[in-house]
C-alpha cells in the first residue's frame, strides 16, 4: 500500500507539481514520464510517478505542468558574473581580459558597478535554470547578497591572489605579500559574515586565482585557511601555455605538480580548464580525485579544447561552468557533448546526454561538497529545480526528452524555477527583481567601465 500522507486540509504542504516529465538524475529513480513532486520547508517530500486522476496531497499551490520536463538546477560551478561587462567584444580577443589593455580589468571596477553586473549575470544564470552559481571576481562582500536577493544559491569569493593584477595587461609580473594578505584575509572575512545566510543560500569558497598569480607561500596559506575553516578552493589550472611557464620558470615544476605539492589538488579542489596539461598532469589530476570545471564553449571560443575524455578516465570529477560572457548551462551541456565526441572521432557510449546532464547537475554538487544536498531530484533534498517548456516547435516531437533537452534546448526555454522552495522565476520572468531596472543599471555600469579603459589607451 502507498505511504500515507503527511499532509492534510489543515497542514498542506507548500506547493505540489503533477504532470511533468521528470529527469531526476537520481539513479535509483531515472526518468519518470508522469511525475509527482511534493515541496515543502524547502525540500522536496515525494518525487515519483502521478496516474491520472490520482488525489493530490493538500497544498498551498498545486500546478499542473503538463507538456514540460523538470530537471534538478543547474549548478554552475565556475563563472564571473561581473565580467557579462566584456560580453561580444573578449570572445574574438584571444585570451583573458585581465590581460589586454584597453579592456575594463576587476581592479579597475567601482563598487556599485560590480554590483550591477554581478546581478546582471546572476538574473541571466537564474533565468536560464541554474539555482546555484559559483562565482569568483572582486567586491565579493558586496556582490555575494545581491546575487542572493534574486532568490538562488550564490557561492563565492574575492580573487585571491599576491600578484599586482594592476600592472599584469602591462607585462608586469610582480608578486608582493601585502596583497595576498588582503585578498585572503579579505576571504576569511566573507566567510564569517556571509556563510549560511539567507536560509543557507549563500556560501564560499576560497577562490585561489591561478598557480601563475598566486605565489607558492600563498598557495600554501589557502590549504591551510582550507583546513581551518572547513570550506572547498577553486581556482583556475593550465588555462594557458603562458600560465604553465610562469610557474615552470618560478617553481621549476608544472602548475598541477606546484598544486599538489602544496596540498590543494584533490576532491577539495575545483580546477577551472585544464586546458594544457601534460600526461603525467592528468595522471596527477586523477589519482587525486579533483574536480574539473569544464568550460567547453568558451575554450572552443578561443579555439582551445580541454582533454576531457582522458580526464575522466584519469579518475577526475568532471563539471559544467559557463565562465565569462554567458549563463546558458544547456548550451555548455550540448558543447561538452560535442567536444568530448570531437575527441573520440566518433559517438559511442562515452559521450551521452546523461553524462553531460549529470556533469550540470550533481557532479557539480559533489564538486562543491553538496552532493547530499543538491544536484538530484531525490526525496529529502533541497528543492531546487528548472522547469522547461516542451510545447515548443524545436523541442517537438518528444520522443527522448533528455535528447531534445541537450541537442535542441535553449536556457531560454525554462519556463520556471524552485531554489530552496521558492518560486524564483515564473513564465520566464524574475519573481524577486524589477528586470528592466537591473538591465538599465548594469548597461549604465559597463558603459562607465569600457570609457574609462579605452581613454587609457
């Protein structure tokens, strides 16, 4: 007989969905045609199949969602969100931003600006179905609640780094102690103010920029705030040829050896690209277990392609980020697919919609330390979910909707979201923001942001 219950006309539960397709990436569950998902508190009470005409538990809001496929939240697991400021102009630069003159760099942004384009990006992520961004720039203490106001999970943290990044696009490569106090200690800081806050919708991480822009006493001194505090580090890896030199010439090895000698490689570790590692590197990479933030769309922007096949067998945690310039996590689905099978040279079981949907979803949970919390569609954890609608021409016929959700979707086909509960974005609008004012604001800061860079010039 089925469980009864728990909720009746006096404790209804908070909201129910009925008649979606579910793809719950939960193993145990897989796809259900016709599903049921039960909320309440925040989390989710029953996940399973609904039979027409089947009761429905009491509740303060019950929707019927037939005609479209809810999966769990995207979690994004490496972006930055201030940097939409360089969006259709970075992408045919070549290399990062921080690096070009002429171009606006973090060091050089003002308070109320990162906190447009901060909410800028966020809105964007939270409008195309990702209800948790990792994301790392400059003015975290201010960014990270106004990321959070938009009703999604915000992990994040000030660069940490000691090299001055204020003279790097000039070719000046110089670290100094004074700096690498500050952003760490800057860190440690955010953590004690915002960890937890916003019913556990905000959280950090310790950011460690990159081997090549964090010394090697800093490295040492982010494992050990590491340890203190109990906290995940991510941090950029082998995102270029130079970078691999830079540490090769200072430390005399390679920037995954410098990591793992210092103590950060490994399931505590999120590395963004990897785009130039050597063999015995992936070999490193693996054998300890690191999580790889992988960024296929904007590597094949820049005409590069991480080593993912091989990453994965190595033993590595493979993830989904969407970096700079764009939030769209299907779109990132449908490039690792496509990029894995580019380095297969052909379709196999290797490359599937489901490895990509799991490396979106609860990979990226794990990656973070939530994978008991998030990343599934799974009685018991939190309530985080996209909802997208299938009654679109490009998303018919459906015949295999994890299919059509990675070859054909688009973020802007997520017609909903739930983080922790809430309903955030409904009919594709933000629930928790005046959307043309963030628009309005964020446009005014990039403008103010690109006149001062190209009078440097």
């Amino acid at each position: 007989m089925p469980t009864p219950s728990p909720f009746d006309a006096e404790h209804p539960a908070d909201l129910v969905i009925y008649g979606a397709r579910l793809l719950t990436v939960d193993p145990q569950l897989g796809e259900i045609a016709c599903g049921r998902l039960v909320i309440h508190q925040g989390r989710l009470v029953e996940v399973g199949p609904h039979a027409a005409g089947e009761p429905l538990p009491p509740a303060r809001r019950t929707l019927d969602m037939h005609g479209r496929v809810i999966i769990p939240g995207f979690v994004n697991v490496h972006t930055h969100t201030i940097l939409s400021m360089v969006r259709g102009v970075a992408e045919d630069m070549g290399f990062a931003p921080a690096y070009t003159p002429g171009v606006p760099h973090g060091h050089e942004v003002r308070e109320e600006e990162a906190v447009a384009l901060a909410r800028l990006g966020a809105a964007e992520a939270l409008l195309f179905g990702s209800t948790l961004i990792n994301d790392s720039y400059v003015h975290a203490d201010l960014t990270l609640p106004a990321m959070g106001e938009l009703g999604m999970r915000v992990i994040t943290c000030g660069r940490i780094h000691d090299v001055d990044f204020s003279r790097v696009h000039e070719g000046v490569w110089e670290h100094r102690t004074a700096i690498g106090e500050k952003t760490l200690g800057e860190a440690v800081s955010l953590h004690e103010r915002w960890q937890g806050k916003m019913d556990g919708r905000l959280g950090v991480e310790l950011a460690a920029h990159a081997p090549d822009t964090c010394s090697r006493e800093l490295l040492v001194k982010v494992a050990e705030t590491r340890d203190a505090l109990g906290i995940q580090v991510n941090g950029h890896l082998s995102q270029s040829r130079k970078e691999n030199r830079r540490v090769e010439e200072r430390d005399g090895m390679s920037p995954s050896e410098l990591l793992e000698d210092v103590g950060l490689l490994g399931p505590r570790f999120t590395a963004a690209h990897c785009m130039y590692v050597s063999d015995s590197d992936i070999a490193r990479i693996g054998r300890a277990g690191t999580n790889i933030a992988h960024v296929p769309r904007g590597n094949a922007t820049g005409g590069r392609i991480a080593p993912t096949t091989r990453l994965r067998q190595a033993g590595a945690n493979l993830t989904l980020a969407t970096d700079n310039m764009h939030a769209d996590m299907v779109e990132v689905m449908r490039w690792a697919l496509i990029m894995g099978r580019v380095q297969e040279g052909e379709v196999n079981d290797t490359w599937q919609p489901h490895h990509v949907l799991e490396m979106a979803t609860l990979n990226g949970a794990k990656a973070l330390g939530l994978g008991h919390e998030l990343g599934s569609l799974t009685p018991g954890k939190r309530a985080d979910l996209a909802v997208f609608d299938f009654r679109r021409p490009h998303l018919v016929p459906l015949i295999n909707a994890l299919g059509n959700l990675v070859h054909t979707a688009q973020g802007r086909d997520v017609e909903m979201v739930v983080c922790n509960g809430q309903v955030v974005v409904e009919g594709g609008e933000l629930c928790l923001a005046d959307t043309p004012a963030l628009l309005a604001d964020a446009q005014h800061a990039a403008e103010a942001l690109w006149s001062r860079a190209r009078a440097q010039v």
